[in-house]
C-alpha cells in the first residue's frame, strides 16, 4: 500500500498545503502511539484528547506527512508537510478510503444501523449473502481486534478501509458492517460506499452523548444520506421513524416488517422456547424460515436480512437455505437450560427497548421470568429508571446489580433504576454482580426462566480505572456446574 501525498490530497475538501507533497506514504493512522515510519498521522480532536496536541510525537515516530484542523503555526512548524483542513475525522475518512484503493466500492457493501438488533443482523446478513463470500464488521468480529480490551462497535476509518481491502484481496465479494451513531457522528464511514442501508428500529439510548431524540435520529438518518440512487434503503416498515429516512434517501426504498404495508412481511409466525418460524411473502416469492433464534423481535432482524439479499438479487430460496438453523451470537439471548428444567439467557439488553424485548417474549412463553441487570455508570442516566420500569411491568423477580459502574458510585446508579420500581417486594439490590446472579439462579424453580441483561458478549466489569476481567455466560456455565445445577 503506497501512494503519493498530492495523489490523496485531491480526495480532500478545503485543502491548504504547506511543505512538499511529492512523497510516498505507506500507511494511515489517527494515533500517535501507532505511527511508523511513512504513515500520514491525521489529528482528530476527541473528547479526552486531541490528536493536534501529539503532532510531534507522531513526527518523532516517522510521520511522513501530518493532516489537521488548526493553524500550521498552532502545531509546531513542522519538518514534514502539513496538510490543513476544514474537518479531520471527514479527511481521516477520506483518506483512509483511497490511500487503501477505494475497496468498498468494488465489494458489496450493507451497513446495518439502528438501537437494538444491529448485531444480530449485520450476522444474518452475512449468512443470507453466503458467508463464504462475505466479511463483517460487528460488535462481536471487533472483538478479536488488537487495542482496547471492549472494542467500539464501529471502528475507526483506517480499520474499516484495511478490512475492506483485506476483504476484496481474499476475493470476497460483500462487506457487512454495524454502524452506530457514534460511528456516524464521527464520520468515520462518510466514505464507504454503501449499496445498501438497513434501518432495525429506534428507541431511547445514548442520550449522554446525544443529549436528544432528535439529535440521536439525525445521526442515524446518515447512513441513508449516504446512499446514492443505485442503493437501497432496507426499512422497518412497523417503525415511524422510516417515513423520515424515505424522504432524506436517494435510494431505492424497500420495507420489510409485520403489517400489510411492508414490501417483505412475515406470517404464521411461531415463537417458542426451541426457535421462531415463519412464512416469508414478498414480490420476489414466498418461503419458509426457521431458526433456532428467540422471540419475536429477531423475526425483523431475519426480515430485514432476508430483504438485504433480495436487494443483491439472491433468490429467495437460496436465502432461506442458508437462513435455516441459524442461532443465537454469543451473548444474544444465549440459553443455559437447568437441571431442575429452568432456563437462563444471557443477553446484551442495555436500553429499555431491549430489555423490553428480551423480558415481553419471556413472558410470553414463561409464567414466571426473572431478571438480572444494571446500567452503565457514566452514561445515560435518563434510562435509568426506564429500565426499572419496564422491569417491573414483565419480570416477577428483580435484581439490580452493577454493569460497567466506572468512576461513578454504584449506589447512586442502582438507587435511580430502582426509582421506576413501585412494588419494592419484587426488587433486591445487590451490587456485586456474581453474587446477584448466583442468588437469582438458587431462587429459579423448574418451568421458571431468568434473564441476566446488559453485558452480553462484553469480557470485562469496568469499576473506576480498572478492566476486571469477567463474563456473563462464562461465570454462569462455571457457577453452575460447580454446584452441579447443569
């Protein structure tokens, strides 16, 4: 990967030049601590730091050239050519998106957005594309990446690009990435080139960093900003929020969902403890689906997979071929059946509208269902006692414990969940999260069901500074079969 500094400047908006630009780069990075000899360090300011504020770090790395948004005098008077612009992260995208040979636009490229369910999709899309051909970019996949020990969802420009370069040169043909709001608040795909968009749905999350609904849905309609005339906008026809995306979009629209209104749609739908099943009709033909997935939300997630292949021009028989038996992703309702004929689910619930989810096709299926969970400490605190709410309106049992308390004190974070509580004789607060567990599963009876929400996949507690080490399904499968209750 080589490419000469006045080449991949001509990506670039609102470009001011100062030094030589005739030399050769051979990398991209927004980090400072990465930088190797050749690369183009771009500074991006961040909400604790400011990469402008490690220019010359990264030049004593070997930075062959330097993009930013400050003066050149602010940074330094460099010895490298310093490239000034109106907006690093879109620059960092840019740049990452040719210096790499412009990979997403030779793949087929789906970005999955949305609050909940964007994982389990991006998942069921790569398994409806073939997942042979196919690469993603996910919650999950981003956890075998070097770095940070709980990887973002959507990583940054440099990562996405080299992904899909790594993609193309495998001679795969599609490319399936989770983009969250803050990947696109950041920019950090305003330069993939999306032939298809998929909306899940929206509800209330994430309000700590975009302070409101309005702010949080404007973020999320980017995606469909992006796309061109040739794409197509995948959307969920039983939500609202899709006329909005419709009208900003170029794109070809096409809606899946349950009501009579949608493109693809679901009937005979059957959900029970095993799997769901359902019937698929829609322009391209009708067919049957069935996996092993639980409730009735992952019916969208499959309908809306299922409409992205249709979007590539899959056949629909082919699609629910390769759809059958799917299960659940680590984390994602994932079931750990008793032997007193009780059932635990582990799953990533850690916003209302999820938690509602997981808990309403519980109870749908269990006369009685317990649940386990807290809320992030150092986020938003609103949900806080929305989730207690909707705790109380579908679980029998509830146990507040901590999930990621951080630097903030756990009892304020467990007291203001329990503050959407009113029936106190169904709620214990216990803060340490194994210990809470353990109790709620001791107090299950055969028939029962338990969810533990919040933490999913995620291999760490995060209490102050430190990154305790710690999962979930892994501590329920060892505490369990150490007391011999599987």
């Amino acid at each position: 990967m080589k490419m000469n500094l006045d080449e991949l400047i001509k990506e670039l908006d609102h470009v001011r030049v100062y030094g030589q630009t005739e030399l050769v780069l051979t990398g991209i990075t927004h980090d400072s601590r990465n930088v190797k000899s050749g690369d183009l360090f771009v500074a991006v300011e961040g909400k604790n730091f400011d990469g402008h504020d490690y220019v010359k770090n990264a030049a004593d790395a070997g930075a062959a050239a330097v993009i930013g948004e400050k003066s050149y005098s602010s940074v330094g008077y460099l010895s490298m050519p310093y490239v000034r612009v109106k907006d690093s992260r879109k620059a960092l995208s840019a740049a990452s998106h040719k210096l790499y040979g412009k990979p997403t636009s030779d793949l087929f490229t789906v970005g999955v957005t949305g609050t909940n369910g964007k994982t389990t999709t991006v998942h069921l899309v790569n398994r409806v594309l073939g997942k042979g051909g196919s690469e993603t970019i996910s919650t999950i996949t981003n956890l075998d990446q070097p770095g940070n020990p709980e990887p973002v969802t959507t990583p940054e420009a440099p990562r996405i690009h080299e992904a899909a370069a790594s993609t193309r040169a495998r001679g795969k043909e599609n490319l399936v990435l989770e983009v969250s709001s803050h990947g696109l608040s950041m920019g950090r795909v305003s330069a993939v080139d999306f032939d298809v968009g998929v909306f899940t749905n929206i509800t209330r999350d994430h309000l700590d960093y975009h302070e409101t609904m309005e702010e949080y849905k404007s973020k999320k309609s980017l995606l469909f900003s992006y796309l061109t005339p040739d794409g197509t906008a995948v959307l969920n026809g039983d939500q609202k929020f899709s006329e909005e995306l419709e009208s900003i979009t170029e794109a070809k629209p096409i809606r899946y969902g349950l009501g009579d209104d949608s493109d693809v749609t679901a009937r005979k739908v059957q959900v029970n403890t095993s799997g769901l099943s359902f019937k698929v009709r829609s322009p391209w033909g009708k067919s049957r689906v069935e996996l092993n997935l639980f409730g009735k939300y992952n019916v969208y997630n499959s309908l809306a997979a299922i409409t992205a292949g249709l979007a590539k021009g899959v056949k629909l028989s082919k699609i629910t071929e390769r759809l059958a038996g799917a299960g659940p992703l680590s984390g994602r309702m994932e079931k750990l059946e008793l032997a007193n004929g009780a059932d635990v689910y582990v799953d990533f619930a850690h916003n209302s509208g999820a938690l509602e989810n997981a808990l309403s096709g519980l109870k749908q299926l269990y006369d009685t269902v317990s649940v386990v969970f807290g809320c992030g400490g150092e986020s938003d605190r609103g949900k806080r006692p929305e989730m207690g709410r909707v705790a109380e309106e579908y679980a029998d049992r509830v146990y507040i414990t901590d999930d990621n308390p951080k630097k903030e004190d756990r009892w304020e974070i467990l007291n203001e969940i329990a503050e959407g509580i009113e029936d106190s004789s169904l709620l214990s607060i216990i803060p340490d999260r194994k210990t809470a567990i353990e109790i709620a599963v001791e107090e299950l009876n055969s028939g029962e069901s338990l969810l533990i929400a919040g933490k999913g996949h995620e291999r760490y507690q995060v209490v102050g500074d430190q990154w305790i080490e710690y999962n979930d399904i892994e501590y329920l499968r060892g505490m369990c079969r150490e007391k011999e209750l599987i």
